[in-house]
C-alpha cells in the first residue's frame, strides 16, 4: 500500500527496526520478512548492523516451515528459538517422509538440540 507515493508497509518495518525495545529475533523476523531472501547478506546486513545474517536465516526458515508463528515472533508472544525450533521439527518430520532422506534415520546435533 501506498500514501502520498511511499510504500506505507515499509515505513512501518523501518521504524519497527529502529525501536530499541525489540529483541534481536524480532529484528530478525522484521528483516527477514521486509527483505527477499534474493537479495543476499550484504542487502540484509544494510538493513540492521546490530542482527546477524544468521538470525535472519534462522527467521526465514520460520517463514518457509511454520508462517503462522511469524507474527507471535515479531510481536513477542513468542522467541525467535522456540519458532525456530518447532519449525526445524516441521522441516525434518517432512524430510522424514521423503524416499531416500538422510533425516529419515538420524538427525543431526544441531537439529537435535533445537527439537528438544
């Protein structure tokens, strides 16, 4: 949407971004969803030098797995981790079911960790 010529959305993201009150996984999220994953590290790293590109990967593997709990993470009903982790869940319970997974017999330590 835009008004008087700007994209409204965006302003609002910005300025979400700008407050200090917000974890660095709601900044995250924010970034995650504001900026396109093809647009690579260096455009989201522009966006916010105070969150790491892999938190920002970390929230887009939320978008991709498990959406619905996008807006819990960005409005704090729920940390980045715990979406993170019932995401990884989803992605390796859908891996799990795939003919000739690696996941279908073992799962990583990290992926482990983050499940548990």
């Amino acid at each position: 949407m835009t008004l008087n010529g700007e994209d409204q959305d965006a302003f609002i993201a910005d300025a979400n971004l700008e407050r200090r009150d917000l974890t660095k996984g709601q900044k995250a999220m924010l970034i995650a969803v504001r900026v396109p994953k093809q647009q690579g590290k260096k455009a989201t790293s522009l966006v916010s030098k105070d969150v790491h590109y892999t938190r920002v990967s970390q929230a887009r593997t939320v978008i991709e797995h498990a959406s619905e709990l996008v807006d819990l993470v960005i409005d704090g009903s729920m940390g980045l981790d715990a979406a993170l982790a019932e995401a990884t869940r989803r992605r390796l319970s859908r891996q799990r079911g795939k003919p000739g997974s690696i996941y279908g017999a073992m799962l990583t330590t990290v992926d482990a960790e983050l499940v548990s």
